[in-house]
C-alpha cells in the first residue's frame, strides 16, 4: 500500500523558525540564507562527503525546495569520476521530488507548498528550437542564477544544475514540475532522470509502436526503464540484452518477452532468430559502449530505427559500414533526457503509476540515508541494485 501525503496548503500561514513568515497570498518569504547538510565531491576520484551547504534566498526567478527523496544515478557517479567535466566541487543528486518552500520575484508556475518533480529541462521558449515548436530539444534551458556554496564561501556546481543530495536546494522554478502529491516521493522523484531518459528513449526518441519488436541493449535502470516503455507503447516482442543473469531477471520483471546473456549468446543472431530473420523495428541501446552500439545497429530491421540513451565516454569512438547506413534505412538517434518536456511527461507518468500501469517502486532497490550516497556508488559499479533512493530526515 502506497503511503499518502496530505498537500500543504500554501494559502495557510506557515512559519518555519526562521526569520520571516509566509502569509496568505505571498509567494516569497523573507529569511536569512540557510544551512544544510548535502554531498559533495570535492576532487576527482576521491570519495563524497558530508558537507554544510548555504542556500541563499530565492532571487527572481528562482525556487527553494525541501528534498525529500533522490535517487543515486549513474550520472552522479560521472560527476564524481570527472566524466562530465572539471568544475569541482560538485553537489551531487538531481534525481528528486519535494516540496517548494518559497520562490523570488516573478515565479507564478509554482508557489510554496507545491510538490514538485525537479528537472534539468526548464525550457526557455524562446530558442530555435523551441519557437519550432520542439521545446523538448530547447537548446537553452534555465538554471538558477545564483550559487549555492560552501560555509568557507566556495561556490559549489550543482549536478546537472539541481544538487540535490541536500535537504534543501536552491533551482529555478522552471526546474520544478508540480504532480500529485499523493505519490510517494520516492517513486516520483525518479522522472527526475534515468527512468524518465528510459521511458522516453523508447515512447518519444523511438516512437515505439503497438505490435512493434523492441531489442534493449542494457538492463540497468534506464535500460528496464526502456522496456517498460516499450510495454506501455504496446510492443509485442521485447527483447533485453545484458551479460548479468540477475539483470535479466530484472528485466522480465518490466516486460521484456525474451532474454538474452550477450556473454552466451550472439545478440545480434539472435535478436534476428525471434523476429522472423528481420531484425527489431527499434534497437535501444541503454550502455553507452560503441561495441554495443553496432550490435545494436546491426541487429534492427531494414528501416528500422537505433536509439543511443547510454552516455558513452567523451573518448569512444565508432566505426560502421557506410554502405549500411544508406542501404538499410531507417534512422540513428540519440536520446537526449528521453526528448520529454516535463510539463507534459511527469504529470501523465505519474497518473499511469497511480492507475497501477507503471510499476515506479520497482525500480527502488533501497532507501538509504544522505550519509550512504558513496556505498550507494559501489553498489551501483557491481549491478547490485537498480537504485538506491536518498531518504531526507
């Protein structure tokens, strides 16, 4: 049985010990900067820490949420590894639900006590791409303008532009998208990333279809991901490729049709043995490996279409036969954050998870306090979970 949460009513005066009061009608809240407790890797390589973190006040634009739960997202780990890039110190998290707590000038998409899903695609609107009218592509969303730091004042890079291994983070509004309160964070707070990059890989970038064949290269929590998508798009025959047995258990789990143990079996021949010698309508490929990338290229069908939602290596390189390209049609696509516009995508995902038709508790492996985010990263290396979800106190 889910548990419920009673929606706070943002009309009602609310005073957190702080210096200042929301009062009926506000939407900002005077106070001092405050300071909490979140993770932060300092140096490539080295493992995270507990840290005290000042958020200042909202400036315009921008919003205050109080966490209440993150998951532990291989995209985290990057950050960590110095795969994304090198401005250390990171805070880490990005994979959250909770609660705005007050909001600067000019916010009206969101209020305090609203229960929001945080993204990394707050659409700007006014890009080429989103006056085309594909905002799910806007080539420059929004972060908040200002930093939050260190107690010494050493400005911290919030992962992905959220940071939200803490107990509250500093976003802009746009980043926040309001859902139902009455799922459970720990579910919710998963569209934030991996399960909404999967999901969309195979519903938006791949436009899976009813009785369509779907092949997923990788079944870790975007891979499923992938394959619950699929399931949901009505696909017929799901095909999970992985070398962990435990992995394609998982799988089944999320309605993948047939397995496949890649260390065992020749994918490829086999992707083509259940779908009638053809190859799958569409290859999402959930590793980031340029050698699984063309097992996944070679295994489609004539015009069928190849999805990349891996995130491969800045230093990978690919080779493919260019006389295969032209000859068998059909499309290479990268998948960028499952091309979702979050307005749009959390709001429905999160009513197909109330009707019982998409299993988000799955995917949590564990709840885990703040403190457990390094262990979380091992356990992650060694396919041990799918996720780890941050619990705040």
């Amino acid at each position: 049985m889910r548990p419920s949460r009673r929606p706070i009513d943002p009309t009602a005066q609310v005073s957190d010990g702080r210096q200042g009061t929301w009062f009926a009608g506000c939407t900002t809240v005077s106070a001092m900067s405050q300071e909490v407790q979140g993770i932060v890797a300092r140096s490539k390589g080295a493992p995270v820490t507990l840290e005290t973190i000042v958020i200042p006040d909202p400036g315009p634009g921008e919003a205050v949420v109080k966490i209440q739960a993150c998951g532990v997202c291989h995209t985290d780990l990057h950050y960590r590894e110095g795969g994304i890039n090198d401005e250390f110190p990171f805070l880490l998290g990005h994979e959250a639900a909770g609660v705005v707590e007050s909001v600067g000038e000019g916010v009206v998409n969101v209020k305090p006590g609203d229960y929001v899903i945080l993204n990394w695609r707050a659409v700007c609107g006014t890009c080429r791409s989103c006056l085309k009218g594909k905002p799910w592509y806007c080539f420059s969303t929004f972060n908040a303008g200002q930093k939050m730091t260190l107690t010494d004042g050493t400005e911290l890079s919030p992962a992905l532009g959220i940071g939200a291994f803490v107990e509250k983070t500093l976003v802009h509004s746009g980043q926040c998208t309001p859902v139902d309160p009455e799922a459970p964070a720990t579910a919710a707070g998963l569209l934030g990333c991996g399960v909404m990059a999967g999901l969309g890989a195979a519903m938006n970038t791949g436009n899976v279809g009813r009785g369509d064949s779907v092949a997923v290269f990788g079944c870790g929590g975007v891979g499923d991901a992938a394959i619950a998508g699929a399931y949901l798009a009505g696909a017929s025959t799901i095909i999970a490729v992985d070398v962990d047995d435990q992995k394609l258990e998982w799988a089944k789990d999320f309605g993948a049709t047939h397995t496949c143990n890649a260390n065992e079996t020749d994918a490829v021949e086999y992707i083509k043995s259940v779908t009638g010698g053809n190859g799958a309508d569409v290859c999402i490929e959930a590793v980031g490996n340029p050698h699984v990338y063309k097992q996944a290229f070679e295994a489609r069908d004539l015009a069928g279409t190849v999805v990349l939602v891996g995130v491969p290596h800045p230093d990978h390189k690919i080779e493919l036969p260019f006389i295969e390209m032209f000859g068998r049609g059909g499309s290479l696509k990268s998948s960028w954050y499952g091309d979702c516009l979050p307005s749009r995508d959390f709001p429905m995902l999160i009513d197909l998870y109330q009707q019982g038709r998409l299993d988000l508790d799955r995917f949590v492996s564990e709840t885990i306090s703040i403190g457990d985010v390094e262990e979380a990263f091992h356990k992650m290396e060694r396919g041990e979970v799918l996720r780890s979800v941050v619990v705040m106190p």
